[in-house]
C-alpha cells in the first residue's frame, strides 16, 4: 500500500487521522536526516511517543529542576494513591514545567523571558478588530480568545524578524491567512509588539514559574549593566572634558608667550617723530598688569565654563527606539512561460484548505506567492501546466465561492463580487457563513470554520443528488397515483 506523502499531508486542520499525518511527516523527518547524525539510539524506535517522553525525561533529569511529582502532575500521570489526594497542580509549578520543557535554561537570563505581546492600548485596538482579522471570531471558545492576543503577538514578531519565512515555504497555508494575504496588518502592528523579561509594565503581566536564583540573577544583571554604563559614560565625559583642559593649557601658554610681544608694541607705541614720551617704571608696570588682567579674565571665563559642565550630573542614556520594520505591499505579477503570460507560476498548485481561507485567496490572492485573486483564474489558460485534481479543485472552489457570493447578494449586503474589499470582507463573510453552513449541515459541525472546502462541495453534491432522487421518488410516486 502507498504511504502517502509528506506534500499530501502539508495541511492545517484538514484529514480525519490527525496522528497518522502526523506520523507520515514525522517518518519522513527522519529518511531527511543524513545517517552520520547520532541521534542518540535506534531511528527505528523513533515515534510519536518520543516527544512526550524526551520531554519528562529531559525535565526530571535537569539539576534544579522540577520535581518529579510536578513533572507528572503537568503531564496528567498518577503519582500515588495517597499522592494523588493531597498534591494538586498549581500555575506556579506549571509553568516552572513549562519553561523547562520549553529547553530554557536556568543558567541563562532567558529564562524568565514572556511571551511576545501587546501594551494594554494596543490589546484594546484589537479587541475590536479580532471579527476583522479572524472570519468566525464570534464562535472561537472563550478560553482560545484569551490566547489569540499572544498567539497574533508571536506570529508578528517572528514575522518582522524573519523566522517564519525560514522555517516554512511560502506556500505553507498559514501565509494564505487574512493577517498575512493584508500587508497593512503587519505593516501596522509590527512596531508594537513587546519582548520583556521577567515583567512588562506596559501589559501588566508578569513571569509565573521562575525560581529566586534566576530573579536574583536578573537584578544583579540589571545592576552591572547600569554600572557599566555610567562608567562608561564618565569615562567618555572625563575624555571629552579632558581634551578641553588641554586646549586652555595651550591658549595660557600661548598667551604668556605673546605678553613680551605685547609689551614691545606699547612701548613703540610711546615713540613719536619728536622722540620718546616721558616713560617710567610704574608705567611699565601698568600695562603689564593690564595686559595681564585680560588675558587672564578670558582664561578663567574658559576654565570656569568647563568646571560647570564637569559639575552638571550626567543625563539618563537616551534608548534608541526600535527600528520598524516596513513591509511594502507584494503586488501580484503575470509569469511568462509557453510563449504566453499566466496568472499563476510554472507547477502552480491549486490548494485545497477551509472556508475562510480559501474566501480570503478567491478574493485577494496569495501576495508570498505575488498571485492576485484567485477568482481571475482562467482554468483552461492559467491551469495549463496543473494535473487534472488542480483543476478539479479549482472547479469546486467556484462553485462554493459563487454561492457564497449569491448568498450576500441576495442578503443585500454587495450588488456584485467588486464589491467585496479588504474593509468589508470579514463583515460580509460572518454575515452569510451561518446560514450557508446550515444548508450544507443539519448538525453545524464543531470546527465549521476549518472544514475544508472539498468537503463542504462533497456534502453539496450529495445534498443534490438527494433532491434529485427524492424529485424523481414524487414523480413516480405521483404517475402512481394517476395510473391507479
């Protein structure tokens, strides 16, 4: 039987055997790692079980670390008849499990670090914008809500650094989200997110599960960092001021060497063409002293000038705000290939993902991939290249996306699919999907956001076909009735 391959499995919720998929990409993982790799015991024995029991094992193991009654309250295990009736798990002991798991060490000053967030001004923004951002908001459970703020945090961040791009390819179904197909959401929200340790004043959050030895490591870190600051601070104050100390050195030195000069030029001065004035003494003396009392009124305004600078305290260090990230809008481009131009690239193909997402490339395209809407795909032109699925996939997903876009028609909510842009798309898919669900389902499924678009055009084939056969039963039933 053939095993089915990792590109088949390349899916976010979609599939009846979530652990199977999971499997087969976990097999092939391993056929990817070359076999000089040690990887500590035989590939064979390499399984699902593996990252659960790496994770308790690594745990306990760590000096320091959590107990072991903690490592198996957090993994739901017994630990004793008696045990079990007097130790519960506790949020502080948890999350001390958490980070541990998580390979933070203790040594390092990372380990109390939070996860990525927003201000508290910010998370206010959002609250309102989440039906906006996320098609089917309203329905999400309200446990997953309050994580959807750090969850949006951390893909911005990773996002604005690069990471996702590095570890996932650009047609992963993740980037065909709304939050990412929309440039201007991570343009927007990229310079807000917050990295902080050990607390954030701008969210009011503060680390659980960090030991006494790693905060006191903190603070002693803060402390040699503002040590090492102000040294270096005084240090580049002293150079500077120094510097200056020299320049007055040299003007006083010049200046003494210019007064024999000076006292010549007096001194001709006195001559006329009738000879020398009368010249004594205490003349001589007076214009020393004057030209002394000048230089030396300028040389001591400098000094002075710079003893004040020395005697104002130094400023705080000003932070360097964080650099923002702008991401310019990826405008979709034709591809040349076959002498003509396509809307698609070469080897294009046609994904198949849930509702929302696929409404959201119908109407607004893939920019990672610089694809526009999908809607101006031309099956038989664009899809040249593509297997017949591709195209049976594409064929499907416009006839969904058509009744959809009949059902806000018929709603009043558009006239035609121009309609729809980024401003009104959210509101106009939360606005039809409950009653187009409805027909497809008797019972709404539990994860109707993430049903996958073959399914829902499946379940509408068979819903057809079952008006066709109860039409043709009446018909039947009725030519019966007239025969008897």
């Amino acid at each position: 039987m053939r095993r089915t391959t990792l590109d088949e499995f390349r899916r976010l919720f979609n599939g009846s055997d979530q652990n199977k998929r999971y499997y087969y990409i976990l097999l092939d993982a391993l056929e990817n790692i070359p076999e000089d790799i040690n990887l500590g015991c035989e590939r064979c024995d390499i399984g699902t079980h593996s990252n659960r029991k790496f994770a308790e094992s690594t745990t306990v193991s760590k000096l320091d670390g959590p107990s072991r009654t903690q490592v198996a309250l957090r993994a739901g295990q017994s630990v004793g008849k008696t045990q079990d009736s007097y130790f519960f798990q506790e949020d502080e002991a948890d999350a001390f499990v958490g980070r541990t798991v998580a390979q933070l060490e203790l040594d390092e000053h990372e380990f109390d670090v939070l996860p990525p967030h927003f201000s508290t001004t910010a998370a206010s923004q959002l609250y309102h914008l989440w039906p906006q951002y996320l098609p089917g908001y309203e329905s999400y459970p309200s446990p997953f809500k309050r994580v959807i703020p750090f969850l949006f945090a951390s893909l911005v961040y990773h996002h604005r650094e690069g990471n996702l791009l590095r570890l996932l390819p650009r047609d992963h179904p993740l980037f065909a989200l709304h939050i990412f197909t929309d440039p201007d959401i991570m343009t927007r929200w990229g310079h807000e997110v917050i990295i902080a340790f050990g607390s954030s004043s701008a969210a009011n959050i503060t680390a659980d599960g960090v030991p006494s030895l790693v905060k006191l490591d903190r603070k002693i870190n803060k402390s040699a960092l503002k040590q090492a600051e102000f040294h270096q601070e005084m240090r580049s104050e002293f150079k500077s001021n120094f510097m200056d100390l020299k320049t007055v050195v040299s003007r006083l030195n010049n200046a003494i060497n210019e007064i024999p000069q000076v006292v010549e030029r007096n001194l001709l001065d006195r001559f006329n063409i009738d000879g020398v004035l009368p010249l004594n003494m205490n003349d001589i003396r007076g214009i020393l002293d004057e030209r002394s009392s000048h230089n030396l009124a300028a040389i001591e305004r400098l000094i002075d000038s710079k003893l004040s600078a020395l005697a104002v305290s130094l400023p705080a260090p000003a932070q360097a705000p964080e650099p923002v990230m702008e991401e310019e809008p990826i405008q979709a481009e034709l591809f040349h290939y076959d002498g003509a131009d396509h809307r698609v690239p070469r080897g294009f193909s046609f994904p198949s993902y849930s509702l929302s997402v696929m409404w959201e490339l119908w109407f607004f395209g893939n920019p990672s991939l610089r694809i526009g809407p999908y809607r101006f795909i031309v099956r038989e032109h664009d899809l040249v290249c593509s297997c017949k699925h591709d195209k049976t996939k594409f064929t499907r997903t416009k006839h969904v996306m058509g009744l959809l876009t009949t059902a806000a028609i018929d709603k009043g909510l558009i006239s035609s699919a121009d309609d729809i842009t980024r401003n009104n798309s959210s509101h106009i898919y939360n606005e039809i999907y409950p009653d187009f669900i409805a027909t497809v389902y008797k019972n709404i499924p539990r994860k109707g956001q993430e049903t996958n678009i073959n399914t829902i055009y499946n379940k509408l084939s068979l819903l057809r076909v079952r008006d066709k056969v109860a039409a043709a039963l009446t018909a039947l039933s009725q030519d019966t009735d007239d025969e008897l």
